[in-house]
C-alpha cells in the first residue's frame, strides 16, 4: 500500500448547494459545505474529499462534489483491503484518488491513504478504510446507501460509521469553503464570533438590533450534544434576555442572517469583527 499526500485543500469550487437552511431539514437531508471564489491567482480546484452536515447523521464524509461517502463491513482497515469488485463496485464506485494527491478538506490529513485497486486505480482510504459512492445517490445530501444489507454506512470524518445524531444535538463542524473547518449548527449554517465579546469572562455584546443581524445560538438547557467540537471548550452564557447562549472556548456563538443557504460564509470578515469560528472558538 503506498501513501499518497493528503493536500489540504483551499479553494472549494464547482460545488452544488442544496436548499436554503432556512427550510425545517430533513432526515436524511444534507447540508453541503459552501461554495467560495478562490482568491486572486489562486489555482481552482476541487477537493476530493471533504466535509458536511447530514441534519440525520451530523458530519459526514463527502466527495467534491458534495456527494455522500460509505464505508463496507466485509473490507479491512488493517491492513486496508477492499472487498467490493465487479458486479458490486458497480452498485458501489470506489472513490478514486485522480492525481498524485489526496486533495482535501477538513479532513485529518493523517487518517488519508489510497490503496492500489485490481484495475490500477487508487482508492481513497480515510481511518483505514475504503471509500465508496453509491450508485442510487444522485444529488449532494443523498444517502440512500446508509445501513443497506446491514454492511454499508455513511462514513464520519474518522473513517468510522456515523451514528445517528442526537436529538439534542446543537454543535457541529463542516467544511465551508477556503476557511477550513469551521462550527457550525446542526444544520450544517456557519457560526460566527465578535471582536467586541470577551471570553473571559464570556460576555456577548451584540444586542437588540446587532441580534437581529447576528442571531445569538441559543439552546433551552445546558444538556445539548456537540460533534466533532472538544466538550471540554463549549459552555453557554446567559443572556440579558435570560436565554442561553453557546460558547466555545469562551466566545460566544453567532449565526448571521445574510447566510441564506447552507454552507454559506457571507458574514466572515464583516466589519473586521465578525469571523467564522474555528472548532477551538479561534477565527477561521
């Protein structure tokens, strides 16, 4: 088995979006990561593996092209070996390194492998185990693949299955574009910190019609599920109108309400106090 090199990827382009977050989600509905231009003189590509919000599952594994990545129980993660061929890789396309480099997005460099396939081609390896598409998901969000003969699941970011997510969940990461890996709701819109907050102590100083612009995230109690953020970082803040909201690393959490669709960044940089907050609370 030969290692490719994971590339991280900085500019994600061509990808489809799905409906506006604003919508109820639905299980089984994905919330893909957004679409940014690359910067000037920046080479356009796009990744062949990154990240994004199932409302069903919570953050899981995608192509490029924002379409679901599975993972088969009769493979092998150590050493990696798939056992899908023929009639079987049909209903199930291996996902194919295209080049020398694992173009990737918000994806752990160091779980990303390929493995040498019966035809020559390279198969993307993520925790160890083979990645795969399913032939019946034709759009971004599809994951019609998920738990079929008891064998194929939708892949998390580790490599494992994904677990179905909490009721309670409130938190969770995807890819958004040439930021990285940012937090963001359960479905999958990008959250924003303030420069004029503090984190020690946590103070939220958007109100009124800042909050309207900047909607605090709010949850009822202090007992809400997070995913693929360290717990040990999130806390909440009480509001002046006695709400709760989400803080991590101390910073409290914003959504902004120009994010019209799922994955969108719109409100990064705004004023040169508004970014998108990385999953230790940091700016993107």
């Amino acid at each position: 088995m030969i290692r490719t090199r994971a590339a991280v990827f900085g500019a994600l382009v061509g990808m489809a979006l799905l409906a506006a977050c604003g919508q109820p989600a639905q299980p089984g509905t994905a919330v893909p990561q957004a679409l940014q231009a690359p910067q000037e003189g920046a080479k356009a590509q796009e990744p062949e593996l990154a990240t994004a919000v199932v409302p069903s599952l919570g953050t899981v594994l995608t192509d490029g092209s924002g379409l679901t990545l599975y993972r088969f129980d009769k493979d092998t993660a150590s050493p990696s070996v798939s056992n899908c061929d023929g009639d079987c890789a049909e209903k199930w396309p291996p996902a194919v390194a295209q080049g020398g480099e694992v173009q990737i997005a918000g994806v752990e460099d160091k779980l990303v492998n390929t493995i040498e396939r019966a035809d020559g081609t390279r198969q993307i390896t993520v925790g160890g185990w083979p990645m795969y598409h399913f032939a019946q998901d034709k759009e971004p969000g599809d994951a019609k693949g998920q738990g079929v003969g008891g064998t194929w699941f939708v892949a998390a970011p580790d490599g494992k299955k994904a677990q179905q997510a909490a009721s309670g969940l409130a938190l969770t990461t995807a890819s958004v574009g040439n930021l990285g890996t940012v937090l963001t709701d359960k479905d999958g819109m990008t959250l924003y910190r303030f420069d004029k907050d503090s984190a020690k102590p946590p103070t939220s100083n958007c109100d009124g019609d800042c909050a309207k612009k900047w909607p605090p995230l709010l949850v009822e109690s202090e007992n809400f599920e997070v995913q693929g953020v360290d717990k040990a970082l999130v806390g909440t803040v009480a509001r002046k109108d006695g709400t709760k909201q989400v803080t991590v690393g101390g910073r409290p959490l914003y959504l902004f309400a120009e994010d019209k669709v799922c994955g969108e960044a719109k409100g990064h940089g705004v004023g040169g106090v508004w970014f998108a907050a990385k999953p230790d609370g940091s700016k993107a």
